[in-house]
C-alpha cells in the first residue's frame, strides 16, 4: 500500500468501489447509446403514415441528436476517470493536484477537477 502512502488513510477511496461504478455507469451508458442509435436509424426509415406521430418523430429526432452527445460526453469522461484509476492518478485533481474529496468523487465517480478548480471553472464560462 505504499503507493498510496501519501493519501490519509480515512480520506482515501475505495478504488474498486469507484471503479465498479465507473464501469456500471459505462455499461449503461453504452446500452444508452445503442438504444439512441437504433432510434436515429429508425428516422431514415418511411414516416409513420399518421401525421401527428411523423412530428413526434421528428421532434424525438431533435432530442435524439443532443442526448448521443450528452451520452457520448459523459463516456468520454469515464473513459478518462478509468485511465486514471490504471495510471494511479484517481481522485487526483487534474488542474491543481490536490485530492478530490471523497464525497464529491461519490457523486461524481469521473470528477477531473477539485471542487475549488472546478468551480473556478464554471465562473470563468
Ligand atoms: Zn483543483
């Protein structure tokens, strides 16, 4: 455990704790998006005949395309969260290096920032 050694044992998480949430949140994210997929290819197909079920699909279409991408976003975030739970590098902020707390990264198993840079961050938007 030395290579930990530098974190306090009370505030330190559990790292296969967090990694089972990230790779469950990554399980249902994936499933998520291939229902979206399934959905998006399912607009190329010939409208419904209905017409108040064609605006539906072209209104659900609209969501569609944004949810993927809030989808896809999110993936990405835990695609990097797990490379830092293998690099050794979880729970570090990556702005300032300071730890997360362990409440924050309960909440947010792929947080990158502590909560100080990441409000920072949000004022500077
Ligand atoms: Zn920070």
């Amino acid at each position: 455990m030395t290579r930990f050694a530098h974190q306090r044992e009370e505030a330190e998480l559990n790292l296969d704790d967090a990694r089972e949430l990230l790779e469950q949140r990554r399980a249902e994210l994936r499933e998520r998006r291939t229902r979206i997929e399934r959905h998006t290819r399912h607009r190329d197909e010939p409208l419904p005949p209905d017409f108040a079920e064609q605006a539906v699909e072209l209104e659900n279409g609209e969501t569609l395309v944004a949810l993927d991408r809030e989808v896809n976003a999110e993936l990405k975030e835990i695609e990097r969260a797990l490379k830092r739970l293998e690099d050794g590098t979880f729970g570090e902020c990556t702005k300032c290096g300071e730890t997360i707390s362990e409440g924050r990264l309960t909440a947010l198993p792929y947080a990158s920032l502590c909560i100080d840079c990441a409000n920072a961050t949000d004022a500077a938007r």
